[in-house]
C-alpha cells in the first residue's frame, strides 16, 4: 500500500514493525490513555447527538483496547484497522457485539465509509506509523489521513488524533530509551510534532478544540513497563514500536548495561529516576478538532 512504509513484510504490516507479531503482547503491555479526553470531547460535539447516542468510528482500531473502554459510553462503533493481526484479536473480542456495527480492514487516509458517517473519529497512536521516506518530510499522509476523517465525519463532528509527545525530547518518554540513542533519533523523526498535527487537521478544515499532554498516567501498563528484566524478553518488547528501531548491536549493548545495573542492584533506582521526565512532561499528545456546522 502506498501509505505505508516499504516493503511491506506481510498484507496490513509496516515495514518497521511486524503488528501480526505485536498483537500477540499488546493487551498486556498497553493502557487505552486519554478516556476522559475523548468522551469529553464527544460530549462537546457539534452534531447535535447526545454522546451516549453517537457513532464512534475507531480508524485504527488495533485490537480494540480503546473500544473496550468507550464502547459503553456511546451509541455504536465501527473499528478499522491496517493490521489483519490487531484486528483478528478485535474480532475476537467483538465479533457479535450489538454496538459494533463492523470490524475492517482498512487505510486510515483512503477509508470506504460515505461521507457525513459519524459523530466522531478517533486515531490513537496510528500517525507516526503512516509515512514513507518520500511523504514523511511534508507529512502528506497525515494531512490525507486528517481529510478523510474530516469528509466522513457528520458536520459538527469531532476529531481526536493521539501520538507520542517529542516535547521536550522524544527520549524522555521511556525509561529505557536513554541506552539506545539512534533508536530514539530515528523514532522521532517518524512521531509528527505538535504543531505537524495542528497544521494538518487545520489544512483539512477542522477548528482545534484542544491540544494537551496528560502527565497522570503512562500509555504503557504499569506492571509491564516497569519490570527491569523486560528488555531481555522479545515478547514484553513487542509492546512497543520503538524496539523496531533498534538495532541489534545497540540492542546487545542495551541489555548489556541493564544486566549491570541489575547486578549491582541499581535498575529500580535507576529506572525511577528516568521515569520522572516522563511525569513532567508527559508522554502522549492529543489534539482534538471539531468540523464545522
């Protein structure tokens, strides 16, 4: 597909990260971050229907962690995905669901639905992984991504984009990333900032209604995250995009220096303190939009 990273390993897989794998492991190591933010922001919608009324349109899905936590809020749920592996688990859990009208396989910047759909559209942690070499410096697929979801959502209707936050640096927002910088570099190049995200939503008509980074909690799951040992095992890193980016040289000499401070007895300290930048800062961007009546 052309809206995705070439080549591409296996149908709906990035290049840079395998999801067929990662859908194994994305339950245990994810938390659906920012609940309040979007319910709160579908509460404000301009469409004229209640909340718990409204058609929720999941663009990227995944396996549906999102959904789990909204869908007894709101009126029904469509959930699309790129990713056969993230939707195969959703259709496990979903599959039969009164509300959740269907599960999709899909592109989030050329999707099927017919224009003026639904109440709102949410895209959690999908635009850092949209790009290619040739449409990254320009971020056009995020600016198509931003049109689609402005042309088949109802006039009034509100959009919520979700990515990493790179502010003040990308390579505050995991305790780990410290010990492999090139990762960290080339990672931050693929998260759009800010102000990529603004101008893109902008340009496809939407009036920004909010744009926040919570600093409350960590869209990764607690007990997951926090355990030292978790870099030694492939699946606890499947949890995370970013180990795609790293090499197995930098990989080697990452474990090398976590077994050290395991040893000695300074890993919890050690990743404590490097979790503080993260709660400062926090760790992931929401920008919410409204399209106009």
């Amino acid at each position: 597909m052309a809206t995705k990273d070439e080549p591409v390993k296996q149908d709906g897989e990035t290049s840079f990260v395998n999801y067929m794998d990662a859908s194994k492991n994305y339950d245990s190591a994810r938390d659906p971050l920012g609940c309040d933010i979007i319910l709160g922001s579908m509460a404000l919608s301009g469409t004229g229907v209640p909340l718990h009324e409204q058609h929720l349109l999941d663009e990227g899905c995944g396996t549906g962690n999102y959904v789990s936590n909204l869908i007894d809020s709101v009126g029904a749920v469509t959930m699309q995905d790129f990713s056969e592996g993230m939707l195969g688990k959703a259709r496990t859990k979903f599959m039969g669901h009164p509300k959740v009208k269907s599960i999709d396989q899909g592109d989030v910047c050329a999707m099927k639905y017919a224009d003026c759909t639904y109440d709102a559209c949410i895209n959690n942690q999908v635009v850092q992984h949209i790009e290619t070499d040739d449409t990254r410096p320009s971020r056009a697929n995020l600016r198509s991504c931003c049109k689609e979801a402005y042309r088949v959502l109802k006039p009034g209707g509100t959009f919520i984009i979700s990515t990493r936050s790179k502010e003040p640096e990308y390579g505050d927002l995991y305790w780990y990333a410290a010990l492999a910088p090139k990762a960290v570099a080339a990672m931050s190049q693929r998260v759009p900032s800010r102000e990529d995200c603004r101008a893109a939503m902008e340009a496809a008509g939407f009036e920004i209604t909010q744009c926040v980074t919570p600093k409350y909690a960590s869209i990764m799951n607690k007990k997951h995250y926090y355990d030292p040992a978790g870099v030694f095992s492939e699946a606890w890193r499947r949890g995370e995009s970013w180990w795609s980016l790293v090499s197995p040289e930098e990989l080697a000499a990452l474990q090398a220096e976590m077994k050290k401070k395991m040893d000695d007895g300074t890993a919890d300290a050690w990743i404590k303190e490097r979790d503080e930048l993260r709660t400062k800062a926090g760790q992931v961007l929401f920008m919410c939009g409204k399209k106009p009546v």
